[in-house]
C-alpha cells in the first residue's frame, strides 16, 4: 500500500497536469521551481518547500483561470502557516471565554 500523501500543492498540479502537460515546463521556468520537484509534488513523493508553494500559487493565479480560487486557497495558507511559526499570529493556551 502506498502512503505517500499528495498535498494541497500536489493537487493543484495534478489538475494543472490533467488540463496541459506542456505547462509544467512553463511554470518551472516562471517560477523557479525544477520540473521533477514539481512532478514529486504532484504524485506526492516530495512536498514544495514553502516558498516554492507561494510562487506556484501566485503562478496558477495569474496563468489558471480555471484554479485561481484554489491558487488563493494555498497562498493563505502558506501565509498563515508562515505567521504561525513565526510567532506573528498570538496562540493562547485557553479558547475564548464564549467557547467554554
């Protein structure tokens, strides 16, 4: 059984891949990224590194039409993934008081 877990980039470049296989050329050269790391990410054999996902979203918004809203998905979540670990966005040890 595999357990290789494609991961929200992945399948992002897995529809991209169903619509123009010639476009992951395209992409790796526009943003930086080598195609086989770009092809690892889409069977889910290696994930982007952060930085690598940011510029795959800003890529897909400008280029995809058809897979802007989930481009967007990603560059907030990379964003967010980002002020987490850098200690931007305040974690309290509780939930609010109206949760408890």
């Amino acid at each position: 059984m595999d357990d290789r877990k494609v991961t929200a980039a992945g399948r992002l470049l897995q529809k991209l891949l169903t619509d123009d296989q010639k476009v992951l050329e395209r992409l790796a050269l526009m943003a930086a990224i080598p195609v086989e790391r770009l092809t690892r990410a889409a069977t889910g054999e290696r994930q982007l590194r952060p930085m690598e996902q940011l510029r795959l979203a800003e890529w897909l918004i400008q280029h995809s039409p058809s897979l802007k809203r989930q481009a967007y998905a990603l560059r907030a979540q990379v964003l967010a993934a980002d002020r987490m670990a850098s200690g931007e966005t305040a974690t309290h040890s509780l939930g609010p008081i109206a949760w408890r």
